[in-house]
C-alpha cells in the first residue's frame, strides 16, 4: 500500500501527463453528452459510457506512473 502512495505523490513523466489530459477531457466530453437534455441513440449513450469507463481508467493509471524508478526500488531491497 506505501508503494501505491509513493507512486500517486510522485512525479509523473511529461507522456503520462499528456495522456492524463487527454483522458481526462475525452471522460468530461462524454460526460457532458450524456447530461445533455436531449434523447440520444442508445449506441450513443452506450458508447459514452464506455468513453467514461476508458477516460477514468486511463486517467487514474497514469497518475500512478513515475519519473523517478529509484522511488520504489528503495522499498524492495
């Protein structure tokens, strides 16, 4: 569990960041299609919720990514 700590509070590589942002908007654009007050296709609604799912995913994981290996190598000796 520390190992998890230390790598969400450690420095995230400048990729992952991109790949966070990214992430993160595609998550709010299809969180937004979903909370617009108009009736969608079903496959819409479908492939939104899925877009969610991906954008959470992709997000968290990639904060857990770290710069510095020598952070958790340390813990394993």
């Amino acid at each position: 569990m520390s190992e998890l700590k230390k790598r969400w509070n450690g420095k995230t590589p400048k990729f992952w960041k991109k790949v966070q942002r990214v992430a993160i908007v595609a998550g709010a654009a299809a969180a937004t299609l979903l909370a617009a007050p108009v009736t969608l296709p079903a496959a819409v609604v479908a492939i939104a919720g899925y877009v969610i799912t991906a954008g959470t995913v992709a997000a968290t994981l990639s904060q857990f990514t770290v710069e510095d290996k020598e952070l958790i190598n340390n813990d394993q000796k």
